[in-house]
C-alpha cells in the first residue's frame, strides 16, 4: 500500500473492521489527492485492490454520485460528495487559512507547530508546519489518538468543567492510566485555564516536549501545539517559545 493511504489502526478496533469499506476508504483518498481523471487498472495498482473488486466498488461509488467518469473512461471525485462533506467546509477554510501561519511559525522558532481539534475522545491533527532543521518531530495529519494524552489534549479539555473532565477521566480505558497518569492531565488543563497555555516537558520517555494552548477560530474550538525534542524547550528559550506560541494563536483568532 502507498504511502499516505494507510488507515490507522488501534488494537481495541482491529477486529471490528470491513476490509470493503477500507479499500473504498483507500480509492477515494487516492482519487481525491489524484484530482483528475484515472483508470480502474491504475487506481488497482495504487491501492493494491484486484482490478475487479476495484472496478465494483468504483461503479457502486458511481451510482451513489460520489465518483464519477470522464469520457476517456477515467474515474475522479463527483459532485455529489458535496452535501457529506458540506458540514467541514468551515473548518476546512479553517485548515487553510492556518497553514502558512503554522508554517512560517515552524521555520521561525525550528519546532514542528501543529493544530489540532477534539473528536469524541480523540484528538486529529488536522494541520502541521514542519521546521527546516534535519532532525524533527513528525505530526501526521488525520491520525486519531486519545484526547486524554498531551499537551495538545489538554488544551483542548481547558473548556470543560470539572465534572465533565473527571467524567471524560472515568471514561477511558483503564490501561491508558497503566502508562500514564491522570493527576497530570489535570494538571496541564488547570495550566491551560489559568495561564492560556500549558506545557509537557521532561516527562516523555523518547525526549519529546510541548507546550499548547487552546485556540478558537470562528466556531471551531482547537488545540495549537509547538513539539519538539528536549533541547529545543531548554529553559533560556522556554519564553520566547511561549510568548511565539500565543502570538500565533492571536494571529489565528483574528
């Protein structure tokens, strides 16, 4: 499979999948970042699908509106996605708007910037400025993980009450609280009410730190992130990151 193309997987739902749905999954990522017309034959060898599967699923995607085909036989997105997707169109402007201010804040302070929102009791990285430096921290887009983990996470529950977080606490899994603890979730969102920033530095066991903060843009409430290795929020520059840090979420919020 391409890369780009996985679909990501947690141990708690690797039994409750449909290997269907994950390779129609897999031909309308391919066809949405393709933007053009493509063959069956092409669109099989990119997604790894047998020509005949992918040619079903693309017709029954055909009828449903959600493809279409050109009159060289190539397949691409169709229009009639667009009362799906027509709910994130915001947050897609959104995600535009941010990238060159993620990205100009990466090559700025030489720490990877991401942006983040809440999804149940998952966190997405939905947009990400990477630094210009060799060695950095990678932050893929689209890829759930707990919204109890993080600093990232904790800036986005700085909206919660109390009893909304000890519920969400309550909620998840015990084994997450076997690797992590939830007093320091605690911590870091009272961080985040108090002071509009918090940080998670020293404590990760590969060496990578962060600092957040919640951020709001129109009706999207989000998480804005610096990540970095542990040299990079040594204590001389641990400030300006920060002031860097909210200095960007205003520029976000106008």
């Amino acid at each position: 499979m391409k890369r780009g193309m996985e679909i990501p997987v947690r141990a708690k739902d690797a039994g409750n999948r449909i290997p269907a749905v994950e390779k129609t999954v897999r031909i309308l990522h391919y066809l949405a970042k393709e933007g053009r017309g493509t063959p069956t034959k092409a669109i099989a060898a990119e997604v790894e699908v047998s020509a005949s599967t992918c040619y079903r699923i693309l017709k029954t995607l055909e009828v449903a509106g959600w493809i279409a085909q050109d009159e060289w036989g190539g397949f691409h997105i169709g229009k009639g996605l667009l009362p799906v997707v027509e709910p994130l169109a915001d947050l897609r402007e959104v995600i535009r708007r941010s990238r060159p201010v993620l990205e100009a804040g990466a090559r700025r302070w030489g720490v990877t910037v991401k942006l983040c929102f809440r999804q149940g009791s998952e966190q997405i990285t939905v947009a990400v400025g990477t630094p210009s430096n060799p060695v950095g921290i990678l932050a893929p887009e689209g890829v759930p993980y707990p919204v109890v983990e993080a600093a990232s996470g904790a800036a986005l529950l700085a909206g919660l009450t109390e009893s909304e977080l000890e519920d969400l606490i309550h909620r998840t899994p015990e084994e997450h609280w076997r690797r992590h603890r939830p007093e320091e979730l605690r911590d870091r969102v009272d961080q985040c009410q108090k002071r509009g920033w918090c940080e998670n530095i020293g404590k990760h066991p590969q060496g990578i730190d962060a600092i957040a903060c919640p951020v709001r843009i129109g009706d999207h409430r989000l998480a804005l992130c610096m990540i970095g290795l542990r040299g990079d929020f040594r204590e001389e520059v641990l400030s300006d990151l920060r002031e860097g840090l909210l200095e960007m979420a205003r520029e976000l919020e106008e």
